[in-house]
C-alpha cells in the first residue's frame, strides 16, 4: 500500500465531477487500499478518489474510533436510493479543507446502494455520523466540498485563508 498525496482548496481538480468505474478490478482495489492507507494515516474518517487525484466514484470510509477495531467501507459508484425526510446537523471538516470546521444540515439517514471492495453490489443504511460522511464523500465525486453548503461569505473566507496558507507554504523561507 501507498501513501497519496491529498489535494487541498481550491485545487480545480476537486471540482471536477468524477465518472463511474466500469467494475472492481485488481488496480481499483489498489486505489481503494491506497486510499484507506493515506486517510489512517492524515487521520481523517472519509477519503473520495477525486481528493487524491482521482476523478472516479470510489470512497473510503472508517468511522471507528481509536482503539477500536478498523472497520473499512469501501464504495464504488454509490448512488443513494433513499433520503429521509428529517435532518441533522453535524460539524464537519475535510481533508481538502484543514483545519476549518462548520456545521452542515444533512438528511438523517439515507440509503446507499454501491459496488463493495469484491465488486458486489450492497445495500447500507445509514444514520447518525455515518449518514453524514457517506452523503459527505458522495459530494465529492459530483466537485461539491462541504463549504459549498455555507455562506458565501463563510466559504469565501475559509478559501482565502486557505490561498493564504498554501502560498505561504510554498513561498520560500525568509
Ligand atoms: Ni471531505
């Protein structure tokens, strides 16, 4: 497995809708193991293929907590086939926008229909955190970050401090 570099606002590539995978071979479970492998080690809880590059519908995901048995969800071309009608509200963060956090109002639960890591199709009810980052991961293989659901004003802000940091980053030590 491989570590992969992670593609950080407003990088254009992670606006860019991702297209299906035609099936679940060796090279896509390698991506996927990849995958899983750069978000325990950011750490993060939810990785799409598009944050590393990758302009495919394929997501990881892992929302056990420390000390607790790994649980790794591997998607391809999930597509929900139910929303509910209630909503919740958590505060999320993303790998391709560190350290800025919001709260974002999502449908409770849904459920989401995908290829798993053999290239079988299942079938996942979700709810709670888990609802929240499969609807998360699932927006960015359509270009959608979570500041997309705030403010003008707010993702605005956070990308310009973003712009700032990264330049800052690059610039050379003075
Ligand atoms: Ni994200």
């Amino acid at each position: 497995m491989a570590q992969l570099p992670i593609l950080v606002a407003p990088d254009p590539r992670l606006k860019l809708k991702a297209k299906p995978v035609d099936g679940v071979d060796d090279a896509l479970r390698r991506l996927m193991d990849d995958m899983l492998e750069t978000m325990y080690v950011a750490p993060g809880i939810g990785l799409a293929a598009p944050q590393v590059g990758v302009s495919r519908r394929v997501l990881v995901i892992d929302i056990a907590k420390e000390g607790e048995p790994k649980a790794p969800l591997c998607m391809a071309n999930p597509e929900l086939v139910s929303v509910s009608d209630d909503d919740a509200v958590y505060e999320e963060g993303c790998l391709s926008v560190p350290e800025h956090y919001a709260e974002v109002v999502r449908p409770a639960r849904v459920t989401v229909r995908f290829l798993d890591r053999d290239g079988i199709t299942r079938e996942l009810d979700a709810d709670g955190l888990l609802a929240t980052v499969v609807q998360h991961e699932m927006d960015h293989l359509d270009g959608i970050l979570f500041i997309d659901h705030l403010s003008n004003l707010k993702r605005n802000m956070i990308l310009r401090k973003l712009s700032k940091s990264r330049k800052a980053a690059t610039d050379p030590a003075l």
